[in-house]
C-alpha cells in the first residue's frame, strides 16, 4: 500500500521529464563536482531508499551534490526546465519527501562535516549530516547541539521543522540553538540568514521547513553536555493509567535538567531488557538528567517509589543514550505516522491512550509523549515560526514493522488511536510527524504564523520551487482589475 498523497504522481512507465535529454542533462552533469544518477545506474537504486520503507519514489535524476556550488547548479538546473524538485538531508521525514518521482532530487548526503568551536561553544554542520555526526564532535569537547532521539536523524529536516528531544527542558528545541544557516534560494543565490541578516527568512526557517532554500550548512550554539543520568524505567501496561497520571504531574514540577519523555512500547527480545520481560507490552518513561550528579539520587527517588519493573537509569555518555533507538530503528521499516501538539493530559485521554496501547499491532509500534515545557516556553510564539510555545507535549503515534504485509494494520491501528485522542489535542502537530494530511493541517500546526510565512514564501519563492514538503503555499498574484 501506499500513504494517501495530495500530490499527483506519475502512472508506471512514464518517461522522463520534457527537456531532458542528452544535450540537456550531460552539460549539467559536466558542471558538477557530485554525482548525478539516473535510472539506470550504478547506485541509483541505492539513493532511492527511503527511511520510511512504504514510500516508493523514483526521479529522474538524483545529484549527490559535493558542495553548495552542486546544489546552486542543481536548483537553477529544475527552475529553469520546470522539474519537480525534492531535497534530501539524512532522509528521515515520515512521509517520504526526501524524493520526488520523476523530477530531480538533490541529495546532500555526502556533505557531513562538522566542526566545532570550543571556545565560541560553536558548531558548524554541513546539511547532508546526522545527528550521529553532530554528537561524535561535540562530545570531545563535552558539548551537545540539542536534538531528537535517533542518531541516524538529519539534521537538516529534523532543525528546520523544530527538533525537540531529550535536551529540550533545559536547553529549547533545536532553532533555540540555532544562530545561523547558509542557503540556496530559488533564485539560485546563496545567502547567510541570522537575527542579523535576512531576519525574515531566519525566523521563516526556524520551523517552517524546507520551503525556503536549500540548506548547506547550519551554525549551532553549542550546550554544556557531557555525561547524563539517563536510561528508561518500565512499567506493566495494567499499571499504565496510574503511570500517566503521575507522570503528568511530576515532569512539569521537576527541575527543568530533567527531560523524559513517556512511552508505550512491547520490549524487545534483546539486551538489556531482561528476558522475563521480552515482548510484553508495557509502558515507560526513558530519563535523561543534565544536572549535578549529587543530586540525583534524590531527584529520582519519586521514580524509584513508584517500583518500575525495570529501573535503567545510569550514568552514560550523552551520546550512549541517543543511539540507544537506533538498532530498533533501521533503515527501510513501513512506518505510518500521526500526531498532536497536547496541553492537557487528562482522565479521558489516559483513558483512550491505554486501551490503544493494549492493541500495539508490532513489536516498534509505539506512542510517544516529548516534553515541550521548559526552555521551550521561554520562546514567544512569533519568535520563531515554531507557533506552539504554550503546550506541554508532542504526541505522535507510530505504526511501525519490517514487513509490507502488515502495511495496512499498523496503519489502520495508528489512524484509529489518533482519531480518538485527536479531540483531546490543541489542534495541531509538530510538522516532521505529519505525513501528507492537507493543506488544512499545515496551517493548523502554525497558526498565526501562517500569514507570516506566506509573506516570506512570496518573497524568497514566489513560484512554489520548493514544494515537495509541507507547503507553504505563496499567494497568487490576481491581475489588476481594469476600470471600463
């Protein structure tokens, strides 16, 4: 099965894109110092795969670009012959838009590199990288750029559409920590936005995605992170009500050092879970405490009161814990997702979570709860393009599993759990959850700043180049009216 799309794709067998020809595409091709595929070709399928291993996408050409001057080349090169455009950073986003069909992709992952400042507590981050990347860095100086919760995360996708994950209490999303970016307009210039040049588009692409440009590289503040207290604890599911109704009570009121983010998960059948609890379904919150030692033991006395079957909680290298999801994560599982931005955790809500979380279809399915307080809530709405600053969670629902045949379960599972919590939310969701629901929940999930967006959209894209992602669509110029 396929996710339902908004978009047109091209019916099986259709050639390639008018105007794409040998004396077309081999000038191109000469210009570049990456590598350009085409069906075809060596490597080709391999730059095909999605994450997300239900979507199926094939363009008509694929650049691997090399440096900002490929992606510049690339971006001119479909403007001018009017291709459908897709850029792909790590590849992660749920619903595919790392690739378009039959239009050209530009794929950035071989530009990875990293460096840090440690005096400037600075890092500079090319936009082909992953967060695995980022923390390998960082960690030598006992820094951290906060991020999400899998290593093998893009950095790109994942900073543009926000990032929130185990850092986000104590040091914001991701655009918190996000001082600058180089970028590639539609227009094919390249440009630097910050809080002091091209301000508009700064606080455009600080959550509204890849509408704007192509991003070559981000600089980030970098955060005092080193070694953290973290690691999940685990409870029976039919303990899971009393669960959430602590937890919605004692997050919110611990020391914002603390983040954790509560789950429903079935337990692998692997190390380090014990054996007698392998594939039970149960409910848990994995921890992760920047604070000072010294006060740990105290601050986690509540969790240890509530008798978890499993207390995993250790000391561990920061980047220990953000490749702990990694290897029940790969590369290439059907996944189908929904989500919600949630101010309330209440009796009701608990109520419906639990009797979905009974019926998790697959071992990876599971329902997530991110914290969202905190430094988070210290950012004013307009700030950033990133509009919900006054909630407490991001939920998403995740229908996961290695097999095509179970597709349409784990789909139908995570669209039945999110439309029963769905009235229980504020309205919108974190845009890197959202697979292709419309245009309606694209202006949802920003609100009032939709407008805004629209008015940079104008500016920067007029034409709608970069549409392939959740669109911010510009406005259509109306001819004058004539007076007769």
């Amino acid at each position: 099965m396929t996710v339902e799309t908004q978009r047109p794709t091209p019916t099986s067998g259709t050639g390639p894109p008018s105007g794409l020809t040998p004396d077309s595409v081999e000038p191109f091709r000469a210009r570049l110092r990456g590598t350009l595929l085409q069906p075809g070709d060596a490597g080709y399928e391999e730059a095909c795969q999605l994450y997300n291993g239900m979507i199926h996408k094939h363009p008509a050409l694929v650049v691997r670009c090399a440096d900002a001057a490929d992606v510049i080349a690339s971006v001119n090169f479909a403007r001018e012959r009017k291709l459908e455009l897709s850029v792909r950073g790590g590849g992660h986003n749920g619903g595919g838009l790392a690739l378009c069909d039959n239009g050209l992709a530009i794929d950035l992952s071989n530009m990875r590199g990293v460096r840090v400042d440690p005096e400037a507590r600075t890092v500079r981050v090319a936009g082909g990288a992953v967060w695995a990347d980022v923390d390998h860095a960082t960690h030598a100086f006992g820094l951290a750029v906060p991020s999400g919760i899998i290593s093998t995360t893009g950095v790109a996708g994942l900073t543009l559409g926000g990032g929130m994950g185990h850092l986000t209490r104590r040091f914001g999303l991701t655009i918190d920590n996000l001082l600058a970016v180089d970028m590639v307009l539609a227009d094919g210039r390249l440009v630097t936005a910050s809080a002091e040049k091209y301000p508009d588009l700064f606080w455009a692409v600080r959550g509204g995605g890849g509408n704007f440009g192509v991003v070559t590289s981000f600089l980030f503040r970098a955060c005092p992170v080193d070694t953290v207290i973290a690691g999940p604890t685990l409870w029976p599911l039919d303990r899971a009500a009393e669960v959430m109704r602590w937890y919605r009570e004692f997050l919110p009121n611990a020391p914002e050092d603390l983040n954790g983010f509560f789950a429903f998960m079935t337990v692998p059948p692997a190390p380090p879970f014990p054996e007698e609890l392998h594939l039970k379904k149960m409910c848990g919150v994995v921890w992760c405490y920047t604070g000072d030692p010294a006060k740990a033991d105290a601050l986690f006395a509540p969790v240890r009161a509530l008798k978890p079957a499993l207390y995993g909680v250790q000391p561990m290298p920061f980047p220990m814990l953000q490749t702990a999801f990694d290897a029940l994560y790969p590369p290439g599982l059907q996944w189908y997702w929904r989500a919600d931005f949630v101010r309330e955790l209440g009796d009701e809500a608990i109520a419906r979570h639990v009797e979905f979380a009974e019926r998790l279809p697959s071992m990876q399915s599971t329902m997530h709860l991110y914290p969202m307080d905190g430094a988070a809530h210290r950012v004013g709405p307009k700030d950033t393009a990133f509009s919900y600053r006054d909630v407490r969670w991001s939920e998403v629902i995740v229908g996961v599993d290695p097999s095509p045949e179970r597709a349409a379960e784990i789909t139908d599972w995570t669209k039945a759990y999110y439309d029963a919590l769905h009235p229980y939310s504020s309205g919108g969701a974190y845009v890197n959850f959202l697979m292709e629901e419309g245009q309606e929940r694209v202006q949802a999930t920003y609100r009032d700043n939709y407008a805004g967006l629209v008015e940079v959209k104008n500016l920067y894209d007029p034409t709608n180049l970069f549409h392939w992602n959740q669109n911010i669509r510009p406005e259509e110029k109306k001819p004058p009216r004539v007076a007769h």
